[in-house]
C-alpha cells in the first residue's frame, strides 16, 4: 500500500532519526533530488543520496528529526514550524497572519 504524503514524511524522518538511510530512501522515488542548504550540497537519485546520508551521518552521529507540525496539500507536505524558522519568521507571528488571512477570505 502506498502511503501518504504525511506517512511517507514520517517514516523518512524516523529513518533519518534512526540513522537509517535505507530505510529512509525506501519512501523516496528513486531519481528524487535531495538538498542539504546549508552545506550546499545537491544529490541526484537515491545512490547519490545515500552517498550523502553516509557522510552526513559520520559527521553527525546524533541526528534527530522532530516534526511539530506537518501541513499537507494535496501531495505537498511541510513542516509548518520549521518553515517558519528557516524564513525567520515567529510561529506565532505568521499564525496569526495566515488566521487573518482565513477571515479576510
């Protein structure tokens, strides 16, 4: 059975929690692009992800994965959370103005 956007974002994040780069591709279609921002460092296909994982994970043996809040739509899913930090914006600062937005609409 194929799994949701959201199960499939799951199992990848505990794979990656797990240190697990099998496990974490499995979910992943295999000529995916994988990005790693802030090293700069693009991979194509799961060969050269895993390639990526294994040195990842050697340079940072305790990784975790923590998602607080996934968003899907449609088959897009993100982590409203970590967006927001990325973007650096507050939670709670864009909540209220995606809840504004909502009443407006």
């Amino acid at each position: 059975m194929t799994p949701t956007p959201t199960e499939a974002i799951r199992a990848y994040a505990e794979a990656k929690s797990r240190a697990d780069p099998a496990a974490a591709l499995a979910v992943c279609h295999d000529e995916a692009v994988f990005e790693t921002i802030p090293f700069q460092a693009v991979a194509h296909g799961a060969a050269e992800a895993a390639a990526h994982f294994d040195g990842f994970f050697r340079a940072f043996p305790d990784y975790t994965v923590e998602l607080e809040y996934l968003c899907e739509a449609g088959d897009r899913v993100f982590d409203f959370h970590q967006k927001c930090a990325q973007l650096g914006l507050s939670t709670d600062d864009a909540a209220a103005h995606f809840a504004a937005w909502r009443a407006a609409a």
